[in-house]
C-alpha cells in the first residue's frame, strides 16, 4: 500500500523523475529542494518515508537526518539517501547517522521503486509488531 514520501532533492531533473515513478505507482509526493527548511516540511507533512540528497542547498543530508533522528515522532521514519558520493567512508558516515538505506547515483528506476516498496513495508512491519507489544 502506498503511502505519502517526501523528497528532499536540488537537482530539478532527478526530482521529477522520482516524483513521476512513486506517483505512477499510487504514492503522493512532496517536492522540496531546500535543505535549510527540510525538517519543517517533513514534520508538516508526516510522510511514511523520506527521500533525501546528500547535497543540498542550505544544509547537508547529513545534518537533517540527524534532525530527524533527534525529534522523538520520526525517530524510526525510514530514510533513503541519495548521494553521487558513493564511497564507503560516505556510506558509513550516513548510516552512522542514522540512514535506513543508501543510494548512489545514477540509480535506476526499479532500484528507487525496490527501496522504497521494501523500507516502506518493513516500517509497517515495525509498526505492527509495535502495536502488538503494546496490546
């Protein structure tokens, strides 16, 4: 079941790309290309997922998801990063972070489809089984 994705990408080509994919496939998604007011558009829109560059005007990737991880209602939101910097140190540093899963570019179409299809299905997973603990 699709959900809502919030997609923090500068670069106007990519950014329609992946927000024509995801909505083809039922999605709705949020475009923002701002890293300074990346976090105020995510808590707004509460999104079951985020995609998020590495480079971006105004504030890193790197600086948001730790962010995200500091505010207590998007602690376990599923993160995508998408980076043309695709070396290790930079894949660790993210995960680190607290990145679900890292991308590099170029990616394909099924490659962003596959990530988000399963991130998307192991948060439901993790929230389910939240629930049942709880009950």
């Amino acid at each position: 079941m699709a959900g809502r994705v919030v997609l923090i990408e500068d670069e106007a080509n990519i950014a329609e790309a992946i927000r024509f994919l995801l909505s083809r496939e039922g999605w709705q998604v949020d475009v923002h290309a701002d890293g300074s007011s990346a976090l105020s558009v995510i808590k707004a829109a509460e999104p079951d997922l985020v995609i998020l560059d590495l480079m971006l005007p105004g504030k890193s990737g790197m600086e948001i998801i730790r962010e995200i991880r500091e505010v207590e209602e998007l602690s376990h939101l599923p993160v995508l990063m998408l980076t043309a910097r695709g070396q290790l140190k930079d894949r660790e540093m993210a995960e680190r972070a607290g990145v679900t899963r890292f991308m590099t570019k170029p990616f394909s179409n099924t490659e962003v489809l596959t990530a988000v299809r399963d991130l998307n299905a192991q948060a439901r997973q993790t929230q389910a089984s939240s629930v049942r603990d709880a009950g």
